[in-house]
C-alpha cells in the first residue's frame, strides 16, 4: 500500500499525451477564429469575377468614347488595334507600358499628354488600375482574394471616382471638355450610358471593399486632388 500510494503522489497531473492534445485543441480554436474572418472559395471567384467584368466594361466605355471623341483617333484600325490591346492583356508597344496606373491617368488630364489620343490612355490607365489589384495573368485575371488588401481596393475605389469627376470637369484652353460623353446630341438626346458604365464599376469595388471588411467612401475633389499609387 506505501508503494501504491507513493506511485500516485509522484504521477504527473497530466501526462505528455493530454499536454499535446490539449495544445492541439487550442491551437485549432485559434486557427477556426482566423479563419472565420477568411476568404471563402466563393469569394475568390467572386473578386476573379468582378476583375474580369471591369476589364470588359472598360473596353465597352472606351469603345463609346471613341465615337463620341474621333478627334483623338480618326484611324479605324489604329483605333481597332488599341482596343485590342487594352483587352488581350498584352504589353503595350509604347513609352507607357512600364507606367503605374496612377501616373498614366495623371497624363490622360495634363495640359498636352504624350500621346495625343486621350481616349486610348484614358483605357491604358483604367486596365491598368484593374490589374494593379485584382492581378494580371497570361490568360487572363487569376487572383487569391486573401491577397488583395484591403486599403489597396480602397484607393482603386478613390482613383475610379476621381476618373468619373475629371471626365464631367476638364477642359482644355477653349473651355472645352477633354471628352464628350452625357451631353445633348444635335436631336437633343442625351446618352447616359457613360455614367451607367463608370457607377457599374464603381458597385463592383465597392461590394469587394464591404467583402473585405471596409466600407466605400464619398469624396470631394478639387484640381489640387492627386491620383494615387495602387502599388505601394
């Protein structure tokens, strides 16, 4: 009995098994609460869905300013082969293809921009900014949504905006809009399709932003306000 007794004081108060399963425990608690706030499968295809739609809404956007602005590329097949390249995801052949988003939008509203064609950087600057975040790929948008962050949705979001405001507010020396888009035809139409294109876009930011725990915002823009970088 002494022995016995003597055997039981002595026993650890959990063996090196319990310890193990015990830590194993807690550390799935802790791995099931981050992944709680996770990006679903569903999600993912949800954002590779929303890049994707953007890029062709961009080229149908662009497609319109072309035949509401000839005065930038009068050439059909000049104007043919740009679109294509704004939608085959191919490097473009020019002094631009190594730009950011930013500084290539900062160029479609400057005085005297490189390229005469507004129109064709105002679509470079606008593939651009959806490739910056939702990743390019050889065939076309392939994402993981955990690695789009959050803030960076955000300033595409505030880039996207700020395109919308300039379009309706610049104006080149006579006082003339840089591009003509909502305003009266000569039968006194008015095409909104522009402004229903860009609020597309813009809803489809927004639901990703809201996906990824933010919320959208409203701003107030000026000719001080600045583009910013989608990649820092």
């Amino acid at each position: 009995m002494p022995q016995a007794k003597s055997r039981l004081v002595h026993q650890p108060f959990l063996s090196g098994r319990w310890v193990s399963i015990i830590l194993l425990i807690l550390a799935g608690a802790m791995i099931s609460g981050c992944l709680a706030n996770a990006i679903t499968p569903t999600e993912v295809r949800l954002f590779h869905y929303h890049g994707e739609k953007n890029i062709e809404i961009i080229k149908e956007f662009i497609t319109r300013l072309y035949a509401k602005n000839p005065r930038y590329q009068g050439d059909p097949v000049r104007r043919q082969k740009r679109l294509q390249q704004l939608s085959n995801n191919r490097p473009t052949l020019d002094k631009y293809a190594h730009w950011r988003s930013d500084e290539v939008l900062t160029e479609v509203f400057s005085e005297i921009p490189g390229d005469p064609d507004r129109v064709y950087l105002l679509g470079l600057g606008l593939v651009k900014s959806i490739r910056e975040v939702y990743g390019p790929e050889n065939n076309g948008l392939i994402l993981i949504g955990l690695q789009i962050p959050l803030e960076r949705l955000q300033r595409l979001h505030f880039n996207m905006s700020q395109v919308n405001w300039r379009i309706k507010t610049y104006k080149d020396g006579d006082g003339v809009l840089f591009f003509k888009t909502n305003e009266a035809g000569d039968d006194g139409y008015i095409n909104m399709g522009y402004e229903v294109l860009m609020t597309e876009m813009l809803a489809r930011i927004e639901d990703d932003i809201y996906l990824r725990g933010g919320l959208s915002k409203k701003y107030i823009f000026d000719m001080s306000t600045l583009f910013v970088s989608l990649l820092l």
